[in-house]
C-alpha cells in the first residue's frame, strides 16, 4: 500500500552535471573556426579557378550612350597608342565581346600611329574572327590618327559598305613598311671603339648598329621588306574592294605618306567623315536595331597596382622594375618591322599592350 506525501513535502530536483561542457564549448569553436577557414580557402580556390579561365584581364564595361536599361549592345573596342604585342587591352576587350551574347554589333574606335607588322596583324585577325563567329557588323571610328597599322587593323571592315568613318582632322594613311637602322660605325671609328663579336655567320649582324650594311644584306632586308608591304597592300585590298580592280592606284597611295580626312575620302581609303556618334548610328543601322532600344557601351582598364599603393610601396616597386631595365633595352635595340608612323620607331611605349 503506497504512501501519501504530506502536504507539505517538496520534491527533491535532480541535477545532473556535465564534467564536460568546457571541453565541448571549445571543440565547437574550432569547429566553427575551421568551417570558417575551410570556407575561405574554398572562396578563395573558386576566385583563383575563375581568374585562370578569364582572359579579359578584370576589365569593366561602361556605359557610353544609348538607353540605359537595355538589354541590346553596341560594344566600342578602343585601339589606342602604339600597337606592339597586341594581345593586351585590345585583345581582351575582343575576349569579353565574344563572351556577351547581348552584342549586336561593334565600332572598333582607332587613334593610333600603328605599331610592329605581327602586333597590328594580330589584331586585325582577331576583329575579323569575332565578326565572323559573332555574325555581327563592324564599324570602324577613326580618332586623330588611324595611320600605318592602325589603318591595317581598320581593314577588319572587309567588304561592309560605309563602315569605315574618319573625323574631321583625322591623320590616316601612312600605308608601308620600315625596318629601323642606326649605323654607328663612323663615331665609334672616330673614339676607337671597335666591334668585336664572335656569330655564327656574317649575315647574324647585318642590322647591327656597329658596322655598316652591306649591298648584299641591304638587298636582303629589302626583300624581307618587300613582302611585309606585300601583305600590307592585299589587306587593304581586303577592307577597300575598289582597289582590288586597280592595284595601280593603292601603289600610288601606298608610299609611306598620310593623308587628311578629305583627302582619305576623295582616294577611297575610308567611306564617310563623322565623329564616333555617326559611326555608331551606322552600326546601329547595319544590325537593325533602334537606337531608343540599344546600350552602347564601352571598357575600362583596371586600377593599376602602382595606383593602388601607397606613395613608398610604389617607389619600392619602381626601383625593383629598374632591374629590367637592360632587358627593355635590349629589347627596344632589337631590329623588327613596323607598320608605324614615326621619326623613332624603336623608342615606341605601347598603350595596347599594357
């Protein structure tokens, strides 16, 4: 028979201690933290995964003109300076256009006095490439100057009517080929310097500065020369198809002088006069689209990392670019072929190559 608690009986709690609470507290902060960790290094091999596989370099696309809200672009691909590799800037504006699917047409805006034969050709094939594979027309602008290898690249036009446009007080023309040569000899004779070097074959220092060019050599280079101006002269048969019926009178153009946007116009080397909005208004044409529904747009280098330091890291870094200094020199010594409109075409600094 069970018994009755009095009325007065409380009972008595149970308290159970966990000797371990401490302990576990702290595992569930490690834990925390190295989820914490882990996940940084997941961000972070993510960023580095997607930075492998961009090749437009963190450029940024701007708004230029049109209807903000749009989804339909006109891209302006911006040729700048001299042209010298070719595979910068330019190169990944190119990338990120061939990206975007909301593209419809391009303007390649050109100020520049050209650059190196194989910089200049580089991207000409590459406008024509992603005109081809984006079936999309493309407008040529022309700045201040569209000469030499910047009226090469312009050529990417190929057969569209009225599609290359120069301002104004364009400079366009500059139509040839140069190899630079300094001979040296004579003032190196007159203090009694001598050069000494050892090569393989008289031929490996026919451009050097130190020795004067032998007819022979000379009539080597020529040719070299000769069928660099070749190509120059078919690919502008390329872009200009009124000179592919009278090579006579591209020879007549194609000496190495420039010409003014009047007189480009009156030789057939470009279709219209008009500023960068006219050129757009012919692409807008070209791809039928409405202006009213159409962004235009543009790109951006980004930051610089000497812009993005402090005024002592980036003296540090400077002094440690100083090191590559015989190595640009060198380089900048070393014969190669322009498409260029210069007096010092070895003393070039490229802007599209940075």
């Amino acid at each position: 028979m069970s018994q009755v608690p009095p009325a007065n009986y409380l009972p008595q709690p149970i308290i159970i201690r966990n000797s371990g609470g401490l302990l576990w507290a702290l595992f569930a902060a490690v834990g925390w933290v190295g989820l914490f960790v882990a996940g940084m290094v997941v961000i972070g091999q993510w960023i580095g995964f997607a930075e492998y596989f961009d090749t437009t370099g963190g450029i940024e696309e701007k708004y230029h003109s049109g209807s903000k809200y749009a989804g339909d672009k006109i891209a302006i691909i911006s040729i700048e300076g001299v042209i010298m590799e070719g595979d910068g800037f330019v190169k990944q504006q190119i990338d990120r256009i061939k990206e975007d699917d909301n593209v419809k047409a391009i303007v390649v805006r050109v100020d520049s006095p050209g650059g190196t034969v194989t910089g200049s050709d580089y991207i000409y094939h590459h406008l024509k490439k992603l005109k081809a594979e984006k079936q999309i027309p493309l407008v040529v602008s022309m700045g201040s100057m569209a000469a030499s290898g910047g009226y090469y690249v312009s050529m990417a036009v190929e057969d569209q009517e009225n599609a290359i446009f120069a301002e104004p007080t364009t400079t366009t023309g500059s139509i040839g080929v140069i190899i630079p040569h300094y001979n040296f000899a004579g003032l190196m004779k007159e203090h009694g310097v001598v050069d000494d070097s050892i090569a393989s074959h008289e031929r490996k220092q026919m451009l050097s500065m130190t020795r004067d060019l032998k007819p022979e050599h000379r009539a080597i280079i020529q040719s070299y020369v000769d069928e660099s101006f070749s190509r120059f002269k078919d690919i502008v048969k390329s872009g200009r198809p009124i000179f592919r019926k009278d090579s006579e009178a591209l020879d007549q153009l194609a000496t190495g002088e420039i010409f003014s946007a009047d007189q480009a116009l009156k030789h057939g080397l470009v279709d219209k006069i008009g500023f960068i909005e006219e050129a757009i208004d012919r692409a807008l044409e070209l791809a039928k689209l409405q202006k009213s529904d159409v962004r235009v747009v543009k790109f951006k280098k980004p930051a610089s990392l000497l812009g993005s330091l402090g005024a002592a890291e980036a003296q540090q870094l400077a002094r440690l670019n100083d090191l590559n200094n015989a190595a640009a020199l060198l380089d900048l010594s070393t014969p190669r072929a322009f498409y260029l409109f210069s007096s010092f075409p070895t003393l070039a600094v490229s802007k599209c190559a940075d």
